[in-house]
C-alpha cells in the first residue's frame, strides 16, 4: 500500500457517497426548492440571515473541521491504517454525514429551530431538559479543550524562556484574521458584490494575513492566551452571525480547501510509503479496538458535536432547501477526506521519522507531514 493508492480510494469512495447516496437521501426525504427556508421567513438580522451557498459551506466545513480530524486519526493510528481507514470512509459516508444532513434537514423543515427544541416536540421536555444538560457539560469539554490546545499553540515562548517564532507567527496571523473577518462581513453585508468577487477579496484577505503573521509575530504566554480565547468565544457567542461567524469560517474554508487539495496533489507527487502495521489487533498495549477507535476518531467519521452546528447556526442561513447537501453532507466528506490526509501523514512517519525531527503532538506530525509533501511539489 501507498499513500498514492490510499488517496485514490478514499476519493472514490467519498466521491461516490456523495453523488449517490447523498442524493438519493436527498430525494427520498422530499428537498423542495420552491419552499422558502427559514432564514426568509425567520429573518431578524442577527442569527436568521441568508446567506450563499459557499459562505454557509464555509461555516460548516470550518466549524467542524477544527483539530478532531486531525487529532483522531493519528491517534487512532495505533490499531494500524487499515481500521482506521475503513471507519474514516464507512463512518462518513453512511454515519456522521447522514447526521448532519439530517440535523439541517430538521431542523430548515422546523422554523430554523435547534435540535434541543426539536427533540421537545417529539419526545418532550424531559427529553429537551435531558439534552440541554448533556449539550451544556459537553460544550464545556469542548471549549476547554480547544482553547487549551489554541493557547499552546500561540505560545510564544519555549520552557527556557526563549521566543518560539513559529508560534508568534501563528497567533500574530490568527489576530489579523479574526479583524479580517469582521471586514469581511462587513462587505458582505453591505456591498453586496458579485459572489466571485466577494471570493477574491476573501482570498487576498487570507493571504495578507499570512503574510503579516509570518513577518511580524508576537509572543504572549499561554496564560494570557487563554484569556484572550475565554473572552473572544463570549464575543463570538453574542455578536450576530453576519459580522463575525459568517465572514470567519467563510475565510477559514479557503485555507483549509487549499491545504486540502495542495495535500492531495502533493501525496500524488511524493507517493508516501504506508509504514504502519494494515491491522495491529483488537487490543493494542491495553487499548480495545472498541470502542477506542470509533471514539476517538470523532469527528473525521461522525461527531454528536455536528448535529449543533448543522441545527444551530447553518440551518438559519440556508437560501435554498437544495443547498442542504453540498452545505452538510458535502462539508462532512470534506472532513472526512481531511482525516484520510491525518491518517497519510502519520502513515508516511510511522518509522521513526516524525521523533526524530522533534515532532510529537499529532499537529507536530500532521504539519510536518503536510510541509514534506507540499515541498515535493516545489521541487517536482
């Protein structure tokens, strides 16, 4: 096996469950164009606003694509590549983006309302209740977790106390992205340009932030940095959808598309080796099989998590019934073959490379992995 030959199944199989099964889901649970969705009948300005096709794609694929399908697989990677891959590709066709889909579908067919609200009119409120709490609990993990691996990540300074340039350089462009983005909505809302344009502003949005990231970083603690987090996550909580949310995860979409695909071409360019074990067994140094990999990775496969996004927020943005598929299911094979990359890139480490240049954490791994195919592009 190769990483060549791996890329091409996962392809087809993803490719295959979209066109096939995703639309047969489509047609079977009655997607009618002509029915105005709730995002015009609720509209208010706040969290109801229509929104294109490829702006609510992006908030989608970019609120739940965050570090699980990278994290999970590498992690998961233990069991050996086979499992893995065939729960990556059977998890996402048939599992988590049939939960999405369904999740928007629900919820556009109910007024825009949340899965919570939902669960109330067919179960009841204890059931609500029940839900509310179990959301509550679990987005306190989530944020806590997320905001812990954000900080480390803007980190500017090492154990000895020394400047980490990389991580400057990161938090530097992640500040000058988040201003970018309220720009950004802010041309959105009010210049209504051509969708094409709107895209070549994002585009050179993204770039410029990059760029300025990269050459002018600043170092702050991790302590700090959680700070910051706590208090731009009660920001993004409250401010309505169009001037942050929106333009945010519009902007973020199109870096995560152009390191997917420069990904997919470069694993075709370099045509990694496999080097971990197809099968390792069911129990892996006192790790079971099940449920660990199916837990673990939870969102390159399916995630409860998703069902919020797709209920929550996207499903009040929708124009169109129609735009349901490409915005949920399509969003969630877009993760999924985002997992396969994870799984390709610790596959490509798995003889002892990856320890011996310093990487560690699965980012470590999965970024080093992504430059050495990138750069065989260059050097092609």
């Amino acid at each position: 096996m190769n990483g060549i030959t791996m890329m091409v199944i996962a392809i087809l199989f993803l490719g295959a469950g979209y066109l096939f099964y995703g639309k047969w889901l489509a047609k079977t649970w009655g997607i009618n164009p002509k029915d105005p969705t709730p995002a015009y009948t609720q509209q208010d300005g706040v969290d109801y606003v229509p929104a294109d096709t490829n702006v609510v794609f992006g908030h989608q694929f970019a609120s739940i694509a965050g570090a699980g399908p990278i994290n999970g697989p590498i992690q998961a990677a233990i069991f050996g590549w086979v499992p893995v891959l065939l729960w990556i590709l059977i998890g996402g066709v048939f599992f988590g983006a049939v939960q999405d889909f369904a999740s928007m579908y629900a919820s556009v067919k109910s007024k825009g309302k949340g899965i919570g609200t939902i669960i109330e009119m067919y179960i009841g409120k204890t059931g609500k209740k029940l839900f509310l709490l179990f959301c509550w609990l679990f987005c306190i993990l989530v944020i806590a977790a997320f905001a812990d691996i954000v900080a480390g990540t803007f980190n500017g300074y090492s154990d000895t106390g020394a400047t980490v340039k990389a991580n400057g350089a990161v938090a530097s462009t992640s500040m000058i992205f988040i201003i970018e983005a309220v720009l950004l909505g802010m041309i959105l809302r009010w210049a209504r340009l051509n969708k094409w344009i709107n895209t070549a502003i994002a585009v050179l949005m993204l770039v410029a932030a990059v760029w300025i990231g990269m050459n002018f970083p600043f170092y702050l603690t991790q302590t700090t940095w959680h700070y910051i987090i706590f208090i731009y996550v009660f920001i993004a909580c409250v401010a309505p959808v169009w001037a942050l949310l929106q333009p945010r995860d519009y902007l973020n979409s199109y870096l995560l598309i152009f390191m997917i695909a420069g990904a997919i071409i470069g694993v075709f360019v370099s045509n990694p080796s496999i080097n971990l074990t197809a099968f390792a067994g069911f129990d892996v140094d006192g790790q079971m099989l099940f449920p660990i990999l199916f837990v673990t990775i939870a969102c390159g496969a399916v995630s409860g998590f998703h069902s919020l996004v797709s209920s929550g927020t996207a499903s009040k943005q929708i124009k169109n019934e129609k735009d349901m598929l490409p915005v949920s299911y399509g969003a969630m094979i877009m993760e999924s073959m985002l997992a396969v990359i994870a799984l390709i890139c610790v596959a490509s480490f798995a003889g002892g490379e990856a320890a011996s240049m310093g990487l560690i954490t699965q980012p470590q791994i999965f970024a080093g992995a992504i430059a050495n195919f990138l750069a065989t592009i260059v050097t092609f």
